[in-house]
C-alpha cells in the first residue's frame, strides 16, 4: 500500500509552464496500460486531451480502476478542488493501444469554493463511474 503522506502533488510528469496564477502540465500515458502512480491535486483545474484517448483512474485504497475517461479531440474538463482539501489521492493508465498525451491547467489562486465539486465537460468525451 502506498503511504499517503508521500504521495506527490505533481499532477503530470512534466512540468512546461508556471507563474503566479497558473502552472500547466503534460502527461503522457504510453499505450497498453502506460500509469502515472498516485498524485494529488490541490488547486482547481482545467484537464485538455487534443487527441482522443481512453483512460482510467483509480483512487487510494479502492480495488478496482472506477473511472473512465472517454476523449474525443477537445475534450476538455474542469475540476473544483475547493479550499478544504485536496481530492482524493489517485492514479491514471491508459486503456487503448495509443500513446495519449493530456494537459492540466492548475489554477493557482484560492479556489472561489470551500468544498470540492463535480467533474464539469464538454461534449467531445464523457467520465464514466462517476458515483455523484
């Protein structure tokens, strides 16, 4: 089991933009089962897939991977973290054969929310699993 107290907050695996308002970040999943390990996001924030792709997520301690990611090119989502706490810790692998490449915007400044809120998106890909 990991230990949650090391679990980094790190939301992509390379870091390509940040100042004082916003900091973007790249993930590159490799295909057949490419993971990026546990990670935790504190700042609300904004998820861009230019190309489509079929992910997964698992949370900390769950047994079995209860989100998919559906991205058609321009699939965008937006998360509210909140003020309260940080969502939960949780890991991402890719489901299809592809090497799929997507961007996270943290936003930076104090969430307008106190507690964290639904997942939010367009209509280029849908979450599935989502038990709210």
């Amino acid at each position: 089991m990991t230990d949650e107290s090391a679990i980094p907050s790190a939301p992509g695996d390379r870091l390509l933009f940040e100042n004082d308002r916003v900091r973007v970040w790249a993930m590159t999943l490799a295909g057949n089962g490419g993971m990026f390990d546990y990670h935790q996001h504190f700042h609300d924030h904004v998820v861009i897939w230019p190309d489509a792709g079929h992910a997964q997520a698992q949370q900390l301690g769950d047994p079995d991977w209860g989100l998919t990611q559906e991205a058609e090119p321009g699939f965008v989502l937006y998360k509210t973290v909140g003020t309260t706490a940080p969502i939960p810790p949780h890991r991402i692998r890719n489901a299809g054969p592809n090497t799929v490449t997507h961007y996270i915007v943290e936003l930076l400044e104090p969430s307008p929310s106190e507690g964290e809120k639904p997942w939010e998106w367009n209509e280029h890909g849908r979450i599935l699993g989502l038990s709210e």
